[in-house]
C-alpha cells in the first residue's frame, strides 16, 4: 500500500463517518454512493498507518496458534510475541500475564496485559529498547 492509497481509504471512511454521525450500523444500500472501505481495506490502512506513524500505543490481537503473532482485527500480522509473563490475579479475581512484543514496524518493543478473557489487547511503547 502506497501513501495515495492509504489517503483514498481514509477519506472513505471518514466520509462514511460523517455521514453516519451518531449511527453505529448501517445497511449497505444506505451508503452505497459513499463507497466505503472493507474491512480488508480497513486492516491494510491500519498496518500501513502503524508503520508510518509507530504509535505510542496501539491494540491489537494475540493468536497464540499456531506461531504467536500479534495480528489486527482481521488477522494482519503487526509482530511477534517475546515474551509471556506468570499469570496473575488481580483483586477482583480476574486473570492476566504481561507481554512483551516485537513489533514490525518500529525497533522498540511494546509491553500489554492479556487477561484470561484473550480477547485483545492493549499495547503501549516501552521506555527501553532491550
């Protein structure tokens, strides 16, 4: 994906926002002149916009089968899991391990907490690089 791209998908998507505004759902012939972005496009436009910007903190999701990769929504790879803590409970009696992450897109590495749940997971840049 190149820069012209990346600005077409964003401009369709953000058309499609205004032209929803509050809405959170949509049918498809309501927004059919909009053209809006699939959701292929839309996880393209997220992995190209990680790489160019390299976020503070970004979310993903961690598939631990078959290879630990940290993918988007729609199972992009973003990077790959370092390191995996001990579990733990915290007092509310829910479950979670800290990660340690190499991302693709940048030489630093990102640290989250995974709950028992696996859903997704909320990564933030680390100070240090390791």
């Amino acid at each position: 994906m190149d820069q012209q791209q990346a600005m077409d998908i964003r401009n369709r998507e953000t058309a499609l926002q205004a032209f929803l505004g509050q809405r959170t759902s949509y049918r498809p012939e309501e927004v059919a002149h909009l053209n809006p972005p699939t959701n292929e496009e839309r996880s393209a436009l997220e992995v190209f916009e990680l790489h160019r910007d390299k976020p503070e903190w970004f979310t993903a999701y961690v598939s631990w089968k078959p290879n630990k990769l940290i993918t988007t929504w729609m199972g992009d790879r973003v990077g790959v899991e370092c390191f995996v803590g001990e579990w733990h409970y915290n007092n509310m009696g829910a479950k979670w391990r800290q990660l340690r992450i190499k991302p693709d897109f940048c030489r630093w590495y990102y640290t989250g907490r995974e709950y028992d749940s696996r859903q997704c997971v909320n990564f933030k840049r680390m100070k240090a690089a390791f």
